[in-house]
C-alpha cells in the first residue's frame, strides 16, 4: 500500500479532483490544486512526497513549478501529466528532474505503478 | 535574383500559372528564337562591321601603294630620259665649238664628225651645218645636199631664239620616226649664230622610254604637246594618233588627290595622274609628266590592281570566311539556344514539380497541425470522461449487490470501450501531425511484406481474396523504419482488401532499382479510380469509404512517412481493372 502524501496540480478541475477521489479511496493521503499558484503554496502547506503534474497550465508551465519543486524541495518525486504527443516534453521535463511522465487519458493502474515507483526511488535516495 | 527587364520580357513566363500547356511551348519557342536572334546579332554585327572596315582598309592600302609605285616610276622614267637628252644637247655642243664651223663647212670634216658621232649614237640620221642666213651650208646622210633656206621654219628661229631645239617626232624618210636636235653656236667676230642640225631615229628614245618603265605596267609611251604619240606604245594606239586617253577621265571612286598628299611636289610640275577608260572598257591608272628641256610627256598606263585578279580574290576570300563564319555562328548558336531553352524548360517543369510537393507537404503539414489541436482539445474532455467512469466503477466495486448493478457495470465497461476508442483516433491524428523519431534498423522487406499480409491473411481468406506474393530474393535489405513501414503496407494492403470488397486478387511484388533503391508494387484486381480520385488520394480526409469506416488519414499519413524515410509513392489505376501503388525506397537512408 502507498503510505506517501501526494498532490495533482491539474488546471482542468473534473480531471484532477476526480483523480484525486479514486486515490483517496484507495487510501491515499492525495490533494488537488488547480492552478500553478495554488499548487505551490499547497507544496508549502501540504509537504507532499509525489506532485502529480500536469505540462501545460493556464498561469505557470508545468516546467516552471517542476524547476521551483526543484529548488525548494528537490526530495518531492515528480510524475508529469502529457497529452499525446508530447513526448518530447514529457523527455524534456525527466531531463530537468522529473521522475516520470504518463500520458493523457490516464490509466490508473499505470499510474499507481508509477507512484510505487517514485516511492522506491525516494526510499533508496 | 533580379533580372534585368529586357531578358525576363524574353524568359517564358512559367510563374504566371499558364493553364494551357501548348501557350507555354510558344513561349519556349519565342524564348528560343529571341535569344538566337540576339546571340547572332551580338556575333555578326561585329564581324560584319570588321570585314567591311578591313576591306575598305585594304583596298585604300593597295590603292596607295600602287599610285606610289607609279609616282616612283615615273619620277624614274623622266629622269631616265631627261637625262638621256640633256646628254645628246651636250654632246652636240661639245662637238660644234663656235670657232669650228669654217672646218665643219667642209664635208670631209663633218662626215668624219658624223662617223665618230655615230659610233657613240648608231641612231643618228644625218647631220647638216646652217650658216647665219638659215640656208645649208654643209649635210651628210640619206639626203643630197640641197641648199635648203631655213630662215622662215619655226624650228629655226627657236634654235636662234634658245640656242638649242629638240623637234617632235615625224615619219621622215623611208616611213622611219625620227626626231631633230639642233644648237646654234656663234660665229666668230659676233658675225651671227650658225647651227648644226642632228636627225636621231625615234628608236633611241624608244629604248629609253622601254628601258626606265617598270614590269608591271601595262604602257609606256611618250606624247607631245598636243597629245600626238611620240613613241611606239605596246599596246595603246601607235605614232602619229592622238593619245587614246587624253579625253577619258572615268569617274571612278578611286581615291587619287587623297593618297597622293605625300607627292605634292611632283603634282606642281605639270603632273597629270586619273583613272581612265580603255575602249575595252576595263579601267586604267594613267599618269603623264612634261620632260624638262623637251617638247614632250611621258606617259604610264597601268592596270588597276583593285581590278585585277588579286583584288577579285582577296573578295572571294574575304567573303568565303565570313559565309563559312556565318553557318558556323548559326549552327553553334541554333544549339546553344535550343540548348538553354531545353535547360530551362527542364528547370520549370522540375521547379512545378517541387511546387506542387511543396503544396502537398504544406497542406499536409497545416491539416496536420489542425488535427492535432482537435485532438488535443478532445483529449482533455475524454481523459475526465475516462476518470469519472473509473471512479464510477471504482464506487461498484466498493459498494454491495443492488438491482441492475451488472448492467451498469456491464455499460460503464462499454463507456470505456468507447474512450479507448476514440484514444486510439485521437492517437492516430496527433501521431499524423507529430515529428516521432525514426528508428532505423536493417530490415528484410520481402519478410516485413509477409508479416504485414500475415495481419490481414484472416480478413483475405474471409472476402475470398488470393494474396500473391512475387518477391525478388535478390532484394538487399535496406536500412529503414520497420514499425513505420509496417503501418505503409498495412495501410495499403488494408485498402486494397476494401477496394476489392470480396473474390479478388493481390499481388505483392519487389525489386531493385541499380543498386541503390528497391521497389515495392501492391496491385489489386479491384474496381479501380477515376482520375479525380487518384488525384486527390494523398489528401488528408478524403476518403472512398462509408463514413465512418475510414478516416481518410491512411494514405496521407502512408504519404508522409515514406518522404520521412526518404522513399516515395506512385499509384496507377484504371476504372474496371484495378489499383498498383509503387513505392520506392533507399536501401540506405539519410537519417542514418
């Protein structure tokens, strides 16, 4: 079972407060911020251990927060959110610290892996 | 490149988009006789200005020479013959001192003078002495002694008046020309002048005038100063008739007064240089002098040069290079035109050929980018409704049996369905638009062929169609992007089976290009297309098929990988008999 805090920072608001429900239910210590302002002050408040990510947000990039998360707290494990095609970016941001990306739509099960992994990479660091 | 006005009013228009093909073989056509045009004008204009200044330059040249030449001569003859007779007047006074005319009165003496005169002279005639009253006094020669009184002759008083007399020449006895040469002498005591008379055959001056004349002239006589002939010319008239040419000054465009400015002094002396006509008609150089001390003119005849042979060959000659100049400038020059018209005809056509890619690749590219923001915009929606359903379904699993909870279930599992379906559209179109890394690999197209067909062989066997294989073994394997090419064939193969519907024939073939590219053929025995649909095949969205069962991306998406790989597509159909694609590809690629 994943014991870790984790936040989504997803502009799209059904997208990430839904994620964010189906977590919960699995027992997951999970918040959802909506915009790129918001998420960073959850970062402060919530201390998570996994910040969910998405790439592109209306008032900050995803690259943005994820250079900030890196500065302040380089320990937090980065799983980004792309849509297709932008493999590319999601490359880029694991260039620039991030754990991992997924694709859009999201597989839960994928993602679930996903953050398993994440955790791991944190336990042996 | 800008060019300048005048050569792009020539250039054929090709940018302008001339629909009719035949108005842009004119416009080659015009291009190519323009630039003959002006490449001969540019070559023969200077040729033909060289050619006509040189000729003129020539003929100027030979003109001056010649009327030199003549001028030299005849300088030379008259001095010859001045000479010749200032000699005999001396002669003559040196053998008549005054004080010996009593010893010449005697005949002896003068026939003993006369004898040694004519062992120096052989052409002296006779010889007389005149006394102071003009009558003869003392004669040897043919003649008797007649006492002549001489006083009222002309030829008399001018002995007495100048001392000295030199006569025309006259046919005197036996029909023979001779000529008088006389000086008077003083008597003794001033008692008056007597004269001792000489007659000299014209032969001697005949000699003289034939010995200081040049070969190349056609005649040499002398005139006197009526114009009577004195000598025996060689071929223009004879002694005694009026110089032929006296009255015959041609006009003729001969330059004379021009290039004769170096020989001024000479023209003061009575000097008369023209062209002239013969009665033949032909045109001659005449040129005539006075002899100093004598009643006569020397008289040159030549042939102009400029209408001898010479000249007509040197015009020959001339004209024959510029005639063989001109065939070779338009031989070359017809090629060279012809020439860079073929060469830019090629260009355009390999320059519409690039545009009208260039079209497609823009209108892919743009129609491409429009898909993947749909897709993009779609994707956001779909991924809440692929959450909701999950929580949805993640809310069942938590929750007891109630009423309709597997039909539910059973829905919300075809809500997903529907999400991936359209996962893998939205998949497809931004994968239509997005730039993925190629992987190249070495790769077996025979095999990658049969592992295509191996996909499609249950659907085939299912429509009652025969897939055929003729594979070239020989085929190299080439370096490209296996799962890319795998989609191409699948792509076609797919639509080939469609086309065909049920009950056919697909012939797959390969073969090598020279080394250097092989060769895949997909034909089909299907119902085939009409023009307007091989034309638009390649176009994103258009589709043959129900709606609904094709996106219309297969081909242009098959299109667009096959340029990434560097290979290309062509397809052939009829109505009625069916569809080949070809598709070309490098055994070795760029991207490597």
């Amino acid at each position: 079972m994943i014991d870790g805090k984790i936040l989504i920072i997803d502009d799209e608001v059904e997208f990430a407060s839904t994620l964010c429900q189906r977590l919960a239910l699995r027992g997951i210590d999970v918040r959802d911020a909506h915009s790129g302002t918001e998420g960073l002050e959850q970062i402060e408040e919530f201390t998570p251990d996994i910040v969910i990510l998405d790439l592109k947000m209306p008032d900050m990039s995803g690259l943005d927060i994820l250079s900030r998360i890196k500065q302040s707290r380089p320990d937090i494990g980065v799983i980004m959110l792309t849509g297709h095609g932008s493999v590319a970016a999601g490359i880029e941001a694991m260039e620039k610290g991030a754990f991992d990306y997924i694709m859009k739509p999201v597989d839960l099960g994928e993602l679930l892996k996903k953050i398993e992994q994440a955790h791991e990479q944190r336990k042996k660091e | 490149m800008k060019q300048s006005r005048w050569i792009s009013k020539l250039l054929p228009s090709t940018n302008e988009q001339i629909e009719n093909s035949a108005d842009l073989e004119t416009s080659y056509r015009y291009f190519s006789k323009g630039l003959f045009i002006i490449l001969l004008g540019v070559a023969m204009i200077p040729l033909i200005i060289i050619s006509v200044l040189s000729h003129y330059q020539y003929q100027n040249l030979l003109q001056k020479n010649e009327l030199t030449q003549l001028i030299l001569n005849l300088e030379q003859s008259q001095n010859t013959i001045e000479r010749f007779v200032s000699k005999l007047q001396s002669v003559i006074k040196f053998v008549a001192p005054d004080d010996r005319y009593q010893e010449l009165l005697d005949p002896e003496n003068l026939e003993t003078l006369f004898s040694r005169l004519q062992r120096e002279y052989p052409d002296f005639a006779d010889i007389e002495v005149i006394d102071a009253s003009g009558r003869q006094k003392s004669y040897i020669g043919p003649y008797e002694l007649s006492n002549n009184d001489y006083t009222g002759q002309t030829w008399y008083q001018e002995v007495l008046q100048r001392g000295v007399y030199i006569s025309n020449v006259f046919s005197g006895f036996r029909q023979v020309p001779h000529f008088v040469l006389a000086v008077s002498r003083n008597l003794p005591g001033d008692k008056g002048l007597w004269v001792l008379r000489v007659t000299i055959d014209g032969k001697t001056l005949q000699r003289y005038v034939e010995t200081g004349a040049a070969s190349f002239l056609s005649d040499v006589y002398l005139i006197d100063a009526e114009g009577v002939i004195q000598t025996q010319p060689r071929k223009y008239g004879h002694i005694g008739e009026k110089n032929i040419f006296a009255s015959h000054a041609a006009a003729t465009r001969y330059n004379i007064s021009e290039n004769l400015v170096d020989y001024q002094e000479l023209l003061a002396k009575n000097t008369d240089v023209s062209v002239v006509k013969a009665p033949d008609g032909q045109e001659l150089l005449h040129a005539a002098i006075d002899l100093q001390s004598t009643p006569w003119r020397l008289v040159l005849v030549k042939d102009l040069y400029l209408h001898g042979d010479d000249w007509l060959f040197f015009q020959l000659r001339l004209f024959g290079i510029i005639l063989i100049c001109v065939v070779l400038m338009v031989f070359v020059i017809l090629n060279i035109s012809n020439g860079i018209t073929e060469h830019i005809r090629i260009s355009d056509k390999r320059r519409q050929h690039f545009f009208v890619e260039a079209e497609n690749a823009n209108k892919l590219a743009s129609i491409g980018r429009l898909a993947a923001g749909v897709a993009h915009e779609i994707n956001n929606p779909l991924s809440i409704i692929n959450q909701k359903t999950g929580l949805v379904m993640d809310y069942f699993s938590l929750t007891g049996d109630f009423e309709h909870k597997q039909d539910m279930q059973q829905a919300l599992k075809g809500v997903q369905q529907s999400v991936d379906r359209c996962k893998a559209i939205t998949h497809r179109l931004l994968g239509f638009a997005r730039h993925t890394d190629v992987v190249i690999e070495e790769l077996d197209m025979n095999l990658l062929l049969q592992e295509v067909v191996a996909f499609l062989a249950k659907e085939a066997t299912y429509n009652q169609i025969d897939i055929v294989f003729e594979l070239d073994e020989s085929v190299e394997h080439i370096h490209s992007d296996r799962g890319q090419l795998q989609q191409v064939f699948l792509n076609i193969v797919n639509n080939a089976i469609d086309a065909i519907g049920s009950g056919g024939k697909i012939v797959l073939k390969t073969g090598m290009i020279q080394e250097k590219e092989i060769w895949i053929k997909v034909e089909d025995n299907g119902p085939g297309m009409s023009r307007e649909v091989v034309r638009r095949i390649f176009d994103p969205f258009f589709t043959t098929k129900e709606t609904g069962k094709g996106t219309g991306l297969g081909l242009s998406i098959t299109y667009g990988i096959l340029r990434k790989l560097g290979g290309r597509i062509a397809v052939d159909s009829e109505p009625g008999k069916g569809t080949a694609f070809e598709i070309i590809l490098p055994i070795r690629n760029k991207l490597e």
